[in-house]
C-alpha cells in the first residue's frame, strides 16, 4: 500500500508538471531540490516529505493540500471537486487572478450549502406541519366517534325508559273492556225501569 501511495504522488506530480509545461530542471529548482530526486519521486522511488511537497506545489502552483491527499499525509475531503487545484495549475492566470477566482468558486459553494440547508429545513417544517395535521385529525375523529357512542347510549336509554312507562299503562284491550262493563252497570232510559211510570191499560 505505501509503494502505491508514493507512485500515485509521483505520477500525479509528473501529471501536474506536464500540464503546467514546466520542465523537470525547472520544477527542481523551485522547489529547491536536485534534478535526480526529483526524477525519483515522479517514478516512485523516493517518498516526498511534507516540507518537500509543499515547495514542489509552489512550483507547480498548485496547493500543497492536493499533494498532500495524493501523499496520503491528508484524507481527502469529499467537498474537493479539484476545481481549486486546476486553477492553481492553470499557467496563463496570474496569482491575483487565481485567488479570486478561488474566492468566487468558494462563495458560490458556501451559498448553495447554506440554500440546500435552508430547503432541508424548510422540508422538515412541511412534514412537521402534515404531522401535527395528521394528529390533530385523529383527535378530531376520536372525539366525533366518542359524541357517536354518547348518542346511541343516550337512545338506547331513552328506549328503555319508554318501554317501562309502557308497561304502566292499561292495555288499549284491557282499556276497552273496562269501557263496555261500564256502559252495561248503567240503567237504561226505558220507562218500564223507572218506577212510578207503569200506566195501566186503557180498557
């Protein structure tokens, strides 16, 4: 694993030098080192230090950051793009031209988080917000279904009190009968009844 590591930071460092257009002569001597070591870290044989890599990523103009990841001296961040290492790189920009752009590209970046944090929150309110509707509802309709059962109890005892008063009163049948004995214990309106009224016969 670390013969991987040192050919990856010297294929990337001879990478960076190809695309810069910078001569090895030229890479070694800003980055204060001889021709031949530095040969040995582009083909793998020599591990660069910190202090080393760090002057080779001024030659190259580029961050010492992104060497050091390669080097496996820093993890890799996943917020790396490489955009800031290319601009870096990039020869026909000037140092002040670079960093400003590095400025732009790192606002644009910190704007769009805070946006996505900002839509994230905005996300967890709405579903907050449907929650507690969802609850509320719930509540709504145990209460509709308790004011339900309070109903059918309610009739099911009213029910019951008018079937008892029922059973107090006489029978339309009974009621009936009691009526005609009534009418039969009554004299009647013949004259033959009345006493006093018998007239003989007229001879």
């Amino acid at each position: 694993m670390r013969n991987e590591t040192v050919k990856s930071i010297g294929d990337y460092i001879r990478e960076q030098r190809e695309q810069a257009r910078i001569s090895m002569r030229q890479l070694a001597q800003q980055a204060g080192v001889s021709n031949p070591y530095l040969s040995q870290i582009e083909r793998g044989l020599r591990k660069p230090s910190a202090d080393i890599l760090q002057q080779i990523a001024k030659g190259l103009r580029i961050s010492a950051e992104a060497l050091y990841v390669q080097a496996g001296i820093l993890e890799d961040r996943p917020a790396d793009t490489g955009v800031r290492s290319a601009l870096l790189a990039d020869a026909e920009l000037s140092e002040r031209q670079k960093q400003v752009l590095i400025e732009i590209y790192e606002s644009f970046r910190k704007e769009n988080a805070a946006a996505a944090e900002a839509q994230a929150a905005e996300v967890a309110a709405q579903a907050a917000e449907v929650e507690a509707a969802a609850e509320a509802a719930a509540a709504e309709a145990a209460v509709a279904q308790a004011a339900v059962a309070q109903a059918t109890a309610t009739a099911a005892t009213a029910e019951a009190a008018a079937e008892a008063a029922d059973d107090g009163r006489p029978s339309r049948t009974s009621w009936s009968a009691a009526t005609a004995e009534a009418e039969q214990a009554e004299p009647s309106g013949n004259a033959d009844d009345v006493p006093g009224q018998n007239v003989p016969p007229i001879g």
